[in-house]
C-alpha cells in the first residue's frame, strides 16, 4: 500500500472512531434520561400501588381511594376507538396498496394521513368538541371515544399500507391463477401474509391513544364517579393523572404516580408484545 492511501485509510477511520464515539455517548445520554425518568416512576408509582387502586374509585381530597372508574372508562373509550377507527384504517390501507396504489386519490389520502399522523392531539379534541359536544350541548364518553378513533385510523392506515405493499405480488399473482376474485386473493392471501403487520400497527395505535390527555380534556372530560352511561362525562386515567398531578394533596399526587405507571407499564407490554410480533414475522 503507498504512503498516500495508507495516510487516507488512517484518517478515515479516524473520522470513524469519532462518529462512532459521539454517537454511543448520544446514544448513552438518551438512554440515560430513559432510565432515570423510569426510574423515578417506578419508585414513585410502587409505592402507592395496591388492590385497592384497581377496586375503589377516584377519593374526594384528602382521603383514600383508587382509580377504578379512571381505568374503567379509559378502556371503554379505547375499545370504542379501536373497533370505530381499525376497519376504517384497514380498508383505506388496503384500498391504497391493492387497488389505487398509482392514483391521484391515494396521494391525496396519503398526503392527509400524513398529517394527522403528526397533528397535535389537541387539535384532534378541539375539532370533535365543535363537531359534536356543542351541539350535543355536554361532553360524553362517545365523543372521547371519537377523538381517539381519529388518532388511531392514521396509524393503522400507514401500517397497513406498508405491510400489504411488502406482500410479494408472486403471491397475488398465484391467487388469480387458480381465478380467484380479487378480493378473495386480498383477504385469503395478502391479508393473511400481512397479518402480523397489521395486529403490530393496531397495538401501536392503542399504545398512542393509552396516555393522551388532551382530546379528553375537550370531550369526555372527567367523572369523579362511577358510570356506565356512554353519553355522558366519564372518567379517564390520563385526565386523572392530569387532575391529581396538579393538585396540593399527597393522597392525589400519590394516585397519579400510580396510575402513570400503569399507562406506561401497559404501553411498554403493548410495544413489547407489537415487536415480537414483527419479529416472529421475519423468522418466517
């Protein structure tokens, strides 16, 4: 080797050694702020949890309780939004990755799922708040459940579209060779092929809708009690946590790290389980 490459050879992995190292402690800073943030949840959150947060409802101030009807009605609202925005995703996805995958509609659904997928929440609470709790004249859990609907229907969309269009086309191509009809080559074959994808995409969804605040805030608002009725006030964890964090009562604050740490175990479990699912797929 002459002298020339030699010297370009030991400066460029000089320049590499330094990329590398900025990017490990970038990495390690991160993970650090991670682990702390963590950490003080969970020692904050451990402390307070019990049997009965999961059996008594929300205190009055100053006295003992749970969040039983916070953790009630947030999975109301969220089994409400799942089953309303997951088949409207599934089939906007399909529709862009099977039959309009090249047309001017798709780009426009593409365009406008894009940002709602990086819309803030609050605006999503403020449009279901002017569309249905004004003129209903009250907030209601249906309208949080519509809120968060809208919030998982870009998600599921997006992962949708991208696991469908991973389907090798030999294996659509197979399907109408035997005269199969389209649409039964995209649920017998492409659906199926894409099945984990798509079940990873609705737990991301969930884990997104799990903590928000915000659109609740403008719609379901909050229920000191137990309630069943979906056209009213209902309670919700993250507006809880909201509500209890603020407050100058330890019992409160205590319940709030609580139930942080129920959200965030949850959504860990949901990403968990969402990522073994992707990585079953890739094995086969």
């Amino acid at each position: 080797m002459s002298a020339p490459s030699s010297s370009l050879h030991r400066r460029r992995k000089a320049r590499n050694a330094v990329m590398m190292g900025l990017c490990t402690c970038a990495a390690g800073i991160g993970l650090a702020w991670l682990a702390l943030i963590l950490g003080a949840l969970v020692y904050k959150g451990l402390a307070g949890l019990s049997v009965s947060v999961f059996t008594q409802m929300t205190p009055p101030p100053g006295d003992a309780g749970g969040l039983a009807n916070a953790i009630a009605g947030s999975i109301v609202m969220t089994v409400i939004a799942v089953a309303v925005g997951t088949p409207i995703g599934v089939l906007a996805g399909t529709y862009m990755a099977e039959y309009g995958r090249f047309s001017k509609l798709s780009t426009v659904v593409r365009f406008i799922n894009d940002i709602l997928l990086s819309a803030p929440s609050i605006i999503i609470g403020l449009f279901v708040y002017e569309l249905m709790v004004r003129p209903m004249g009250h907030f209601s859990a249906i309208a949080g459940a519509i809120a968060l609907a809208i919030l998982v229907i870009p998600v599921v969309v997006r992962t949708t579209e991208d696991m469908l269009n991973l389907v090798p086309n030999a294996l659509r191509e197979a399907g109408t060779a035997i005269g199969a009809p389209r649409w039964v080559v995209i649920r017998s074959v492409a659906y199926r092929a894409a099945l984990s994808g798509i079940v990873t995409g609705i737990l991301l969804a969930i884990a997104r809708i799990s903590g928000e605040t915000a659109p609740l805030l403008f719609t379901a608002l909050n229920n000191q009690f137990w309630s069943s009725n979906l056209n009213a006030p209902i309670a919700s964890l993250p507006v809880t946590i909201f509500q209890f964090a603020l407050s100058p009562y330890e019992e409160w604050q205590q319940l709030a790290w609580t139930g942080a740490l129920i959200i965030t175990m949850t959504v860990l479990g949901l990403s968990i389980f969402a990522r073994s699912l992707t990585g079953r797929r890739e094995d086969r």
